[in-house]
C-alpha cells in the first residue's frame, strides 16, 4: 500500500484528516511505519496523533501538523467537545432501539481492557440501531468518553460483542468473518478560527461486504 492509497478526508494548514484502511496501525512504535509512514507523500513533514483508531477499525482519522493545532484540538478531545460517530455491527439483535452505556474501564493486562465498577475510568457510549440483519444489528455509536477499546468493551459488556472482535468475542464464531466490523464514520470539531466541521468517511467494501451478506440471508 502506497501513500497514495489512503484517502485523504479533509486538510487544511492545521489538520489532516484521512479514511484509514483496516489492518493499518494509527501510531506506529518508534514513529516508524503504520499510517503516518503511508502520509509521507501527502505531507512530509511531522504529524501530530491527536486520537487513535485500533489496528482493525476503519475510518476517519485526524493529525495535526503543528504543536499549537494539537494543543487546540487536544483541548477539545478533553472537553469533550468533539462529537465522534461510529458504526459498530453487532452480533444478536441489540434492543431496545437505543441505549447508554456508563461503566468504568480499566486495563487488565496483554492490552486486554474491562469493566471495572471499582477501580476503571469514568466511561459513557451512546448507541442506536440503524438496521437489523439476520442475527446481528447495526448500530450508531456516539462514545462520550476516549477509553482505549471503549466501544468494543461496552458492546461486550451488555452482551452483544462487535462482529469480528477476536479479542472481546468468542473466538470461533468470531473468526468466521473477515475483519472486525467497527468503522469510525464521523468527527466533528472546531478549527482553531472557531468554526465546527464535520469530517466523514462511507464505509468500505469490506465492511459493506458483511452487511450485505447478512442481509442475503433468509429466515
């Protein structure tokens, strides 16, 4: 994959906002490889994480391309002013057609992170269905909060895990599908000039291959 493979969202000369493919990591270690490494021929210069996206999701991600436009949007992300979308499929049918998750997050080791009513982080995810499919809902994710996994673990957590998740899923079942089904579809912040943008990415054919193949499937 080439630079040019990724595609570019949205840029200005603060931010760079692209569509990241999954399998892709967002931060990679050492500042070598992964997504900013496949940017170098959009932007040569340093790009500043300002949030991540798991190795497995897809969809919108932001950098920033100076220190003074990470501190601005930084300060967003911990004001809880940018409101960030995701789709999330999830196996069985979620009900009713909406609900809120509040329940703290705390790691538990080899990356692994949980419930934790005692000792985790204050953490809340909004969620909607959008469409029901055979054994497995879509829902619209809103998470209030930016623990790592938090959609995934809160999806779990009320016992419907996110299509494809090897790590908060039974396994066997899981591996049946070809990537974890959690795309992020929306961010909308403020640029430093105080206007709000709103910055989206359509689901790939990958994750719009999955949905079509349960909706194929009849009772």
């Amino acid at each position: 994959m080439t630079g040019s493979a990724v595609r570019v969202l949205f840029e200005n000369a603060d931010y760079l906002a692209v569509d990241k493919p999954e399998g892709v990591v967002s931060i990679a270690e050492a500042g070598k490889g992964g997504l900013p490494e496949l940017l170098k021929d959009v932007f040569p210069g340093r790009l500043f994480p300002v949030h991540r996206l798991d190795r497995e999701a897809s969809g919108v991600i932001i950098y920033a391309k100076s220190a003074d436009a990470h501190r601005h949007l930084n300060g967003q992300f911990d004001r809880r002013e940018v409101r960030k979308t995701y789709l999330a499929l999830v196996q069985g049918a979620a009900g009713p057609a909406r609900g809120l998750i509040n329940a703290p997050i705390r790691e538990f080791g080899s990356g692994r992170m949980g419930v934790d009513v005692r000792r985790g982080k204050p953490s809340s995810t909004e969620w909607k269905v959008a469409e029901r499919l055979d054994g497995a809902t879509l829902v619209r994710v809103h998470p209030a909060t930016g623990r790592r996994h938090q959609i995934r673990v809160h999806l779990y957590h009320i016992g419907h895990p996110i299509v494809g998740d090897l790590k908060y899923g039974d396994q066997t079942l899981q591996g049946r599908y070809p990537r974890l089904m959690l795309h992020a579809l929306a961010i909308e912040f403020a640029l430093p000039s105080g206007k709000r943008v709103t910055v989206e990415a359509p689901a790939p054919k990958s994750f719009e291959a999955v949905l079509q193949s349960l909706r194929k499937v009849k009772p």
